[in-house]
C-alpha cells in the first residue's frame, strides 16, 4: 500500500510541475510585443515540428506544417501549409504554356514533376504521359510538394485546331485548317521545310499553338495525322447566335451539338465534331474562359501574345492583367508569359511578364517517317543472271582416231 501511495503522489507531482510550465510559457508569450515574430527577421523559419515564419520575403520551412510569410516567401511543410499574401500557388498553380522540354516537363521555365498518378488528357479525351511532345501546349495545376518542387496533378494537352488542310503557301508558310489561318516558323531547317512542302489540300494535321489579336494562329508543333473521324477547333467566338457560332473562318452549325451554356459573342470555345460531306458538323460545343481553373488555384504563369491595345489595358488569352505595365522591349505582338495571382473576379495581379523571343515550329509527319511522296524513288535493279556451269569434262581425254580416206595413196615417184 506504500508503494502504491509513493506512486500517486510522484504522479501528483509530476502534473502540478506541467501545469507551472504550461503557465510560465503562456505568460511568456503574452508578454511578447504585438510587432515581433518568433523567427528573426530575414531569417528562415525551420523546425522539425512547425514554427510561425517571418513576415520578410524569407521562406518558411517545417517538417509538419508552418504558416507562410507575408511577403512573397514560399509556405512548405511536410503535412500542411497556410499561404499568406505575396507567397507561391501553394493553393493550386494553374499553368497554360508551350512543352519546351523533358526531364522533368519544362513548361515557361518552370520545371513540373510528375508520376504516374497525374491524370492526362488530349482535347479532353484520356490520354498518357507518353503522348506528350516539345511544341504541344498543355493547361495544367500544379501543387508544391514537401521540396518545394510544383508537381503535376492533371494536364491537358490543347490543340489549337485539328482537320484538313483548306489551303497552303509553303513559300511564305501559311496554311488554313477548318477555317484558321495557321503560322508556321521552320527556321530554315530543310528537313523541317522539306517535309512542309510535302504537306497538300486535305491532309489532315494537328495544330499546336497560340493565338494573336487578331485571330491567328501562331504554331509551335503541326502534327500530320491520319483520319480518326474527329476534327476540333478552340478560339474566341467572333459572332453567335441561337443556330451557329463563327470561329476564325469558320461557322459551325449547333443544330446538332450538345451545348452547355449559350455563346456570345468574345467567349472562348472548344468545338469537337466530324466532317460530313466536306461540311463541319459539331457534336460538342463548351465555352472555356481565359483562365480556365477553379477557385483553388491562386497562381498562374500563362504564356500569350499581347494584344494591340494594351496600352489601354492588357488580357493574355482572355485573362485581364493588372498590377504591371509592359517594359519598353515588350510591344503589342510578342510572346510573353505572364507571372501572378489570381484574384476572386479572375483578374491576374502580375508580378512580372517575361518575353519569350523565338517559337519554331516543330513538324512530324504521320508516323514519324517522312511521307512517301517525298522519298526518292527506287531504283530498280536488273533481274539476276543465272550462272552457267562449265559442263564437266571426263577426267581423261578421248582422243579424237585419225582416219585416212581408204582411196587416198601418196603418188608414186
């Protein structure tokens, strides 16, 4: 029974020497001024169990979780992070940009992991990591991970337009695809710009690309294919009505679509369907806004063209622009990609806009071979003579008896 009481009364103690600290420690921080954090000022706040991170552009970093900072520093933690103002998408990033490279996937010089749990899709049918290319354009949301790195979790990749060639002009490189003027830059690679001239009306390509102000398309990736039964086309609407749509050069019945919503005209568009009769006969018609990502995502980097009048106010593909004027080597026209935060009316507070100099076009013809009518022709060889055998003699000689005609005598002398 002693033993039993020296022990209730060690437990005793030991739960009164808990609650003195638990005391001494709030009063500690209570007595803290209002204006001071527990990280040093430009200092990194790391812990093994979480800390709360300064309020400078340091980032903050923990093993279970840790609030971010208030000025552009990045919130990471092995179980959670809460982002402030000024931090990266820790939210969500949504990303619409041109695959520039592999490794990891090389979008507007950010680096995107992946694995097999990222989901995929083509103009919004499924599709694999394998069937990703340099060129292609990909929209895509991506989260930091425990390092830091942006990891995929869904991409899609989005074609401009796909269907056959209306018309060509392989010396100035221009062609018409369902009504879209398509811009192609070989950059003098002649087995870019021989496979080009291979390329005639009613060859059905896959076009990547982004388009300009004005409509066109200015491709990074043409793709010759063969004929699945499926065109598609995605752009602004130029004019709309209750029966059919204009995008570009073309006007796409809706009789027989399967519309979500109504379009007006200065909506964006993604329309899918078939060729009949040399007709476009549209099976599915949604219209996508310029930023096409839900509230989760809070960051962007989204690679456009400026539009002529963005002295007065600037959009990429769609998405108003605030917070930052273009520099002085950035004119209407250029290719920029577009740094910033996504505000609840879905305008991009920027916080920089970058230019992207050089797009060159990437050209593959159907099945990754040069198409046939620009292989040389064969030359066809001379059928094989069949050697002829010596016949074979005996191994001893028959010789020939000489005879001499019976009347035949020498004359007499």
């Amino acid at each position: 029974m002693d033993k039993n009481r020296v022990r209730t009364e060690k437990f005793a103690l030991r739960r009164t020497v808990a609650a003195t600290l638990a005391l001494t420690l709030i009063a500690g921080c209570a007595a803290t001024p209002p204006n001071q954090r527990s990280a040093a000022l430009y200092d990194d706040g790391i812990s093994g169990t979480g800390i709360v991170a300064q309020n400078t552009s340091d980032d903050g970093i923990s093993g279970t979780g840790i609030v971010a900072s208030y000025d552009g520093g990045d919130g990471i933690g092995g179980t959670g992070v809460v982002t402030q103002a000024g931090g990266d998408g820790i939210g969500g990033t949504g990303i619409i940009g041109t695959i520039s490279g592999f490794g990891s996937i090389i979008v507007n010089g950010l680096k995107l992991e992946y694995n097999n749990k990222t989901a995929v899709e083509s103009d919004g049918r499924p599709a694999t990591l394998s069937d990703l290319k340099i060129g292609q354009v990909i929209e895509g949301v991506a989260r930091r991970d425990a390092r830091g790195d942006l990891r995929l979790e869904q991409l899609e990749i989005r074609h401009a337009v796909t269907g056959p060639i209306s018309s060509i002009d392989h010396d100035n490189e221009r062609l018409v695809v369902l009504g879209q003027t398509v811009r192609v830059n070989l950059a003098g690679d002649k087995s870019q710009k021989t496979a080009f001239v291979a390329l005639n009306v009613g060859d059905l390509v896959r076009v990547s690309g982004l388009r300009m102000d004005d409509g066109m398309i200015v491709a990074s990736r043409l793709d010759q294919t063969d004929d699945d039964g499926r065109v598609l086309v995605r752009g602004p609407v130029t004019t709309a009505d209750n029966n059919a749509v204009t995008i570009g050069g073309l006007t796409v019945n809706l009789s027989s679509a399967a519309l979500a919503e109504p379009l007006e005209a200065g909506n964006r568009a993604f329309v899918a369907g078939r060729m009949l009769a040399d007709t476009f006969s549209a099976d599915v018609v949604v219209a996508r806004p310029g930023l096409p990502f839900d509230e989760r995502v809070t960051e962007v980097y989204l690679e456009g063209y400026v539009p002529s009048d963005a002295t007065v106010s600037l959009s990429i593909q769609g998405a108003p622009v605030t917070g930052l004027g273009l520099q002085e080597d950035i004119k209407p026209g250029d290719r920029v990609v577009v740094t910033g935060r996504v505000g609840v009316d879905g305008v991009i507070a920027a916080r920089e806009i970058n230019h992207v100099r050089t797009v060159i076009t990437v050209l593959r013809p159907s099945r990754m071979v040069r198409p046939a009518r620009i292989r040389p022709t064969t030359i066809q060889r001379p059928e094989r003579m069949e050697r002829q055998r010596p016949v074979e003699r005996p191994t001893v000689p028959e010789r020939p008896q000489r005879e001499r005609p019976g009347d035949f005598r020498p004359p007499m002398v």
